[in-house]
C-alpha cells in the first residue's frame, strides 16, 4: 500500500506540509461524487460505476513524469489526463471482469472521466510509447490501483448500459468528474495527508470530509415543498399550469400568452409541480440580455417565492459576464444578515459564470446555457449542472435568430438526453419555431390557438379566455417621417402623457433625443452604447420614473432603442415605434397602458392606445430604398422584406388585439405562408433568406455532435471561437479620465466603464495609442486576454476620445 501512495498528486502547500498522494486525492475527488451523483436517481450498480470511474480520473497521475515536474524536473510526456485514457485502456481487462458490457461502450466513459479539465482527451498517438514514457513501475502499479478502488464499490456494473446510454454519459459525466474535482482538490477542506492507512480507512475519512466540502461549496442541495407559491387568485394560465396532467420522465412544456398576463409566476407554478414529481432539483431561468437576467434575480431574491419552492434555504445565482457588478449578487454572497429562510450564495459558487449554474437556483443570460451545446471549455460542467435543473427559458421569441435557434434545439436535444426537463415561455414565437423546438421532446404541435400551455408529447390546455384585457386593442396609426412624430411627442407630452420613442438604432435615438430637447421637451434617452455605470444610473432612474409605481412621469419623453422590448417593466400612456419586424412591434406595444390596475383608463391623459409607427407607406414602393426615406441608421437593423411584410399587414388591420389577434399577426409576418415582396425588394429578401440559412449552417458546423461519443464530437474551443449569437462583431472600450497623469476608470472601476460598439466602425477611427506610457501602466495588472481585447480610451473634459469619436453620460458613445 506504502508503495502505492508513493506516486504525488497534489505539491506540498508549504514546504513543511507532506505531498498529498494521487491515490488520496482520486478518493477525495470519488467522495464528492457519490454525494453529487446520489441525488440523480442512479440504480447502485451504475451509480458506483460511476463514481468508481470519477476515482480513476487522475489515474495518469501514477506517472514517472508527472512525479518528475511536481518535484521541479522537466516533464516529458502528455498531459496527466491523456496518460489517464491510456491507462485505463491499458488495464481494461482488470475492469471489464468487474464492470462488464462491451469495450465499444466502456472506452467512451474513460475518455470521458479523462476529459474532466474541459476538454476531451485527443490522444492519438502510439500508446506503447506512452506507457514506457510512464514507466513500466508506474503502469504495474497503475493497474494495482484499479484493482484495489474495484474492491471499494464491489456492486459497480456497466452491464446493463445499452449503447446509447454510453455515448449519452460520455457528455454528462465529465462534467460531474470536474464539479467533484473542483471541490476535492480544495486544500481547506482536503488538507494533505502524510500517514499511510489502508484505502476503505481513507475513504471512510474522505466520505466524513466531503460531507463538510459540499456544504461548504454551496451544492449540498435542497428539497421541493408543496406551499402554496402565490397568494393572489390565479389567472387562466396559472390556473392552467396548476392543472394539467404530468407525462412520466422528462418533459418540455410551452407557456404561450401574451405580454404582462403572468407567464412567469405560470412557470413557477409549473416547475413547483415538476420538482415535487421529481424531474429536477432546481431551476434555472434563462433570459436574453444581462438586464433582464439582473430584473429576475432580483425578483426571486425578494419577493420570497423561492422560499416557498424548497423546504431549505437555496443557494441563489447570478450567471452572466458582469454579474460581479451587480449590487444585489455580492449583497447576497455569504450574506450574515440573511434570515433563516432567505436564499444565499457561498463565495465558492460565485466564483464564475461556469460554477454559478452549480447552484440551487440560477438565473442568467440564455447565453450560459447556450455554452453547454456548443464545444467550449467546459462545457460539459455546465452540461452537468443543468442535467439537474428545470430549464426555464424566458422570453423564446427573442432567440428566433436561425443560429441561435439551431444551438437552443441542439441545447434542449442534451438536457432531454441527461434526464433534463424544460419550460419554454413565450408571447410571440412562431409556430414553425415552436414545432421544431417541442420535437426535441417527441413533441410538435400545429394547433394555432392561442393562448396556449402545451406538453410536448402530452396534455395541452388551448380552451383558455380569449377576452381582451383593461386596456382593450391597441389600435395602430402609421406616421410618415420623423418630423412627425416630434410634432405628436411634443403636443402629447405638453399634455401630461408619459411617452416612449423605440427607435431601431442608437444613432437615431441620439438625434431624435436632441430633437425632442430643442422642441423643448424633457426627453431622456437609453440605449445599448453608455459605460455601464452611467447605463445602470439611468436604468434605475427610467424605473423611477416610468415603472410600475414610477413617478414624476408627466409630460416626460423616455427615448430607447430595442432594450425597451422587454428588459424593463415600464409603462407609457403613449408610444410611438420605428418599423420593426411584428413580433418586436408586439413586444414593445406590451409597455403600453401596462399597468391598468395602477394606472386605469379614466386616469390616463389619452383616450385611448394608440401605438405610432414611423414607416413608409407599404403600397409606395418604387425602388430598394423604400425604408431608407424614412428611417436613417434604423433602416439596416432588420430585414427590409420583413419589415414590409409587418407594414402591409398591421397597417390594414389597424389594431393588436391580445390575446386573440396575437397568432394571426405573427404568422401572416413570420409564418410559411408570408406574402412575396413587392418586386423592388425580392433582391433584399433573397439576400436575407442567403444570410439566414448561412447562419443556420454556422449552427450546425459549431454545435457539439450527439451522435458521437464525447471524446469524438466535442473540442476544446475558447467560449468566443464558439458564439453563442452571431452578428456584426464588437470591440469593447474602457472609458478613463487623466488625473495627474494617471489613468483611471470612468465611474470608478475597469468593467463599470466599459462599454461596446460595432468593431467597423471602432477599426476605422485613430483610438488611442495602447502602448502609451499612462495606458500601459493601467494594464499593467490586466490578463492577458483581457489587455489585448479591451481599449482604454481616456475621455477629454469636452467628451472627446478621437477624431470622429466622444462621450458624455447624458449621451453616451457618439460618432461624429
């Protein structure tokens, strides 16, 4: 035994602490994993197979070379987890008396617990050099540990795996190996051990440790209860949700109804029933922007419904890329003051966007969920921390992007495949769409009713109300150029209204804003391109002012751009709207006379809804630039056939009329039947039909291949070699002041100032010099990644960073 726990796993901490050996460390990393796995519903035999093969993951640890480079020699071999797949193909004859089932099916899980440092082993190569680069001491005794860890789970068997049940845990269980490696290599709580005692003895110790660990680390989990999760009567589609029948396994279910009718308490309602079935032991709630992901957690952190769902305090996350710069997260991370049944967050978890989808309850861009179908780093660990969640996906019809919708059916594909079940929400999705993202779950419905809850496979609920709600049809008006939409902003806002120009482009939103203050009005302005200090201070402010119990709102003109459609809980007695495709029209008509309860008819300055749309007349088409007369940089952001089709078919309905209307108006637009563009555009539209299949073709070139094990059809790409979305790219500023000849942050900190623009537009200006002197010093400390992707960009006290380029909070980012 002595002789086996030779071999170092982990270097001395200080030089007066022992090695830690490979073999203790394999057993630290098993012990996690049998309290990991337990909660997955694994029959004994494979659950301990499992585990047993989480043990053997740093088996290339017994390695001549690997001793040799933790004790300062130069290592000569592969990488420890490639020598990890030799070996245990090496010895497959000791594993496969104990383990059984056939070889074709055992070598994908040993790729698989070697590919647990997020990528898949790609050893090729001549095996017989390896092991003699391992050493033939390191191969015999390679093989002793493998029997000696049989002996610790003698019940473990692959027996009854089938084929497809290998290749699908070929994708799962390298994300539980490195989640259980993560918090066994942990030094605090798997301190070194220099005595020699026999492997059952160590595990028993290890068992005791990790029990503390998991706890530690936040992932010890909690249970579902049957409370009562609202105390408000519920409305139709609630009611629904707390009805319909549940289908055994893993299921998908799809909330349709319009905007503001409660979808979210619905879904709730829903996952609350499909946790105490059994088809998770979390959630996960997956929005499209950063800014509706911070709206939710904060939510769910305050309004005391996750509470309610789990009979223990969860661990609540923030999963997004500055979710360390959200107030409401760090308040929450190893918070003292928390109430006993207040959700928390251990440091561990918010250590990463990656570890955050660890916890009890995540929320966060659909993007973190998104990474787990394409083939990045790690991408299994998230993989692996969904596999235990209910995925709810808000707000679908904003991934109706053909790339983005290729990677969200390849994504619900796996959570399908590991045992995962989802809920989908929506207002406005197509039904092609739909179709295609039920079938992942043997769904596909085409029944058009609407509002609708349907179960892929399953029950469907399509006898829902189809009366209207307080505010009655939103009837719609187009006006012909901007000029006049000033005029009607100006005499309506002088009025009393509270009003909201949605325009398609920042430029436009800029200008219509310096308008609008030269008319003399009170505009505010809000878009994409503000350092994200100022955009926070503004957001807040526009909630003030315009949320559900804002203030101050009289009279007053909010001027936004797309993040209007639904990163906001605002309402507007008046709208106007640039053209834009139907579905974000709806989206946007859903912050007007929102709030009736609040703000009823008789107390609105307006007779009635009225959303304006800035648009050329539809039956005026004489050439390809019939929007480009009317909108300016807005022109270019959706398709011009698109924004035709929506023109023609809003404007001689004259209304939205929700819910019952909502179908028609998205299908007559978004549907297979759509009516051919007038001639002068079909050049347009072919090249929009050119572009979308190209990027349904990126999609699936990029997007993780399940008909292949793990080890055949992944990779190990950077998360942005593998995008989650696709459109023009980016580059990032930082924005800073000169003081005193130092550089230093706008707003007080690198990522608060930063703030994004198209990298075209960016590339074709004279950004300051990074290498200057004052640049170089605020670097200095920078990563490497993060120094060559960000620019600083000192901003002057008049605004301006380069010719052709300024800033300033009230406007943020302008181009000259």
């Amino acid at each position: 035994m002595e002789k086996l726990l030779s071999w170092p796993g982990k270097s001395p901490a200080t030089p007066n602490d022992p090695e830690h050996s490979a073999v203790y460390h394999m057993l630290d990393v098993a012990a996690v994993a049998e309290i990991l796995i337990a909660r997955f519903g694994f029959n004994a035999a494979l659950r301990d197979a499992l585990v047993l093969l989480t043990a053997l993951h740093d088996l290339g640890k017994v390695n001549d070379q690997f001793r040799k480079m933790l004790r300062g020699q130069p290592y000569q071999s592969n990488s420890h987890w490639c020598v990890t797949e030799v070996l245990l193909n090496a010895h497959d004859d000791v594993l496969a008396g104990r383990l059984g089932s056939k070889r074709l099916r055992r070598e994908p899980l040993y790729a698989a617990v070697a590919g647990h440092h997020g990528q898949p082993s790609k050893w090729t190569g001549n095996d017989d050099h390896v092991l003699s680069v391992t050493g033939a001491e390191a191969v015999r005794d390679a093989r002793a540990v493998i029997a000696a860890f049989l002996d610790l789970w003698p019940v473990a068997s692959l027996e009854a795996v089938s084929r497809e049940e290998a290749l699908a845990l070929s994708w799962w269980l390298p994300g539980l190996v490195s989640a259980a490696d993560w918090v066994g290599s942990n030094p605090d709580w798997f301190p070194a051990e220099g005595s020699v005692m026999p492997l059952a003895q160590y595990l028993t110790r290890a068992r005791a440790k990790a029990g503390v660990a998991v706890q530690k680390a936040g992932l010890a989990g909690v249970g579902p209860k049957a409370d009562r999760l609202f105390g408000f009567d519920l409305r139709p589609m609630q009611s629904a949700c707390a009805e319909i029948s549940l289908p055994d396994g893993p299921m998908l279910a799809v909330i349709e109804d319009e905007t503001g009718a409660g979808k979210t308490e619905a879904a709730l309602i829903l996952a609350q029933r499909m946790l105490c079935a059994g088809k998770g032991r979390g959630l996960f709630v997956a929005l499209p922007t950063t800014a509706t992901s911070d709206a939710m957690f904060n939510r769910l952190k305050h309004e005391g419904v996750i509470g309610r769902l789990f009979d223990a305090p969860p661990m609540l996350t923030l999963a997004h890329g500055k979710a360390g710069l959200s107030d409401e997260f760090r308040d929450l991370i190893d918070a003292q003051e928390n109430a006993p049944e207040d959700p928390s967050c251990t440091a561990w978890l918010a250590d990463g966007r990656r570890k955050a989808l660890l916890g009890d309850v995540g929320v966060g861009t659909i993007d973190q969920a998104l990474l787990a179908a394409l083939p990045t780093k790690f991408h299994t660990l998230r993989h692996f921390a969904l596999s235990s969640k209910i995925l709810i996906v808000d707000e679908v019809h904003e991934l109706g992007e053909p790339y983005i919708a290729e990677v969200l059916e390849r994504l619900l594909h796996l959570h399908r495949q590991a045992g995962g079940s989802a809920i989908l929400l929506t207002a406005t999705l197509p039904l092609a769409l739909r179709k295609k993202l039920m079938a992942t779950y043997g769904g596909g419905e085409d029944d058009p009713a609407y509002p609708a809850l349907a179960i892929a496979g399953g029950a469907a609920r399509r006898d829902l109300p189809q009366e209207t709600g307080a505010r009655g049809p939103v009837r719609v008006e187009r006006l012909p150029d901007a000029g006049a939409v000033i005029s009607l902003l100006t005499d309506l806002a002088r009025g009393g209204a509270a009003c909201v120009w949605v325009r398609n482009a920042v430029d436009d939103a800029i200008a219509a804003v310096q308008a609008l203050r030269s008319a003399g009005i009170e505009a505010d302005l809000l878009h994409a391109r503000f350092a994200l200090t100022d955009r926070k201070r503004i957001e807040q402010a526009t909630l003030s002012r315009f949320g559900k119990t804002g203030q101050g709102r009289a009279g007053r003109v909010l001027v936004g751009t797309q993040i209007l459609e639904s990163s906001l809980d605002l309402d507007f007695d008046v709208m106007v709207s640039d053209l834009a495709p139907m579905a974000g029209l709806i989206q946007r008509a859903g912050r007007l006379w929102r709030h009736m309860a609040q703000r009823p008819a008789v107390a609105r300055p307006v007779p009635a809804p009225v959303l304006h749309v800035l648009s050329p007349d539809p039956a005026q088409v004489t050439d390809g630039q019939w929007l480009m007369r009317v909108l300016d940089k807005g022109a270019y952001t959706y398709p011009q056939g698109l924004q035709w089709r929506t023109a023609k078919h809003l404007f001689s309905v004259g209304q939205i009329v929700a819910p019952s209307g909502l179908r028609g108006l998205i299908e007559t637009v978004h549907g297979p039947e759509a009516a051919d563009v007038p001639s002068p555009l079909e050049k347009a539209d072919r090249e929009a039909e050119g572009k979308a299949m190209a990027h349904k073709s990126h999609a699936w070139q990029n997007r993780i291949d399940l008909s292949k094990s793990y080890r055949e059809g992944s990779g190990d790409g950077r998360d942005a070699d593998y995008p989650t979305r696709l459109g023009e790219a980016s580059r990032t500023l930082a924005l800073a002041q000169i003081r005193d000849g130092r550089v230093t942050p706008w707003g007080g900190s690198w990522p608060m100032a930063e703030v994004s623009a198209r990298k075209s537009r960016l590339d074709a200006l004279p950004l300051p010099d990074q290498a200057h002197p004052a640049i170089a010093a605020a670097k200095k400390d920078w990563p490497d990644w993060r120094r060559d992707s960000v620019t600083i960009c000192p901003v002057a006290d008049d605004g301006t960073i380069c010719d052709g380029l300024s800033y300033s909070a009230g406007f943020g980012l302008r181009f000259a």
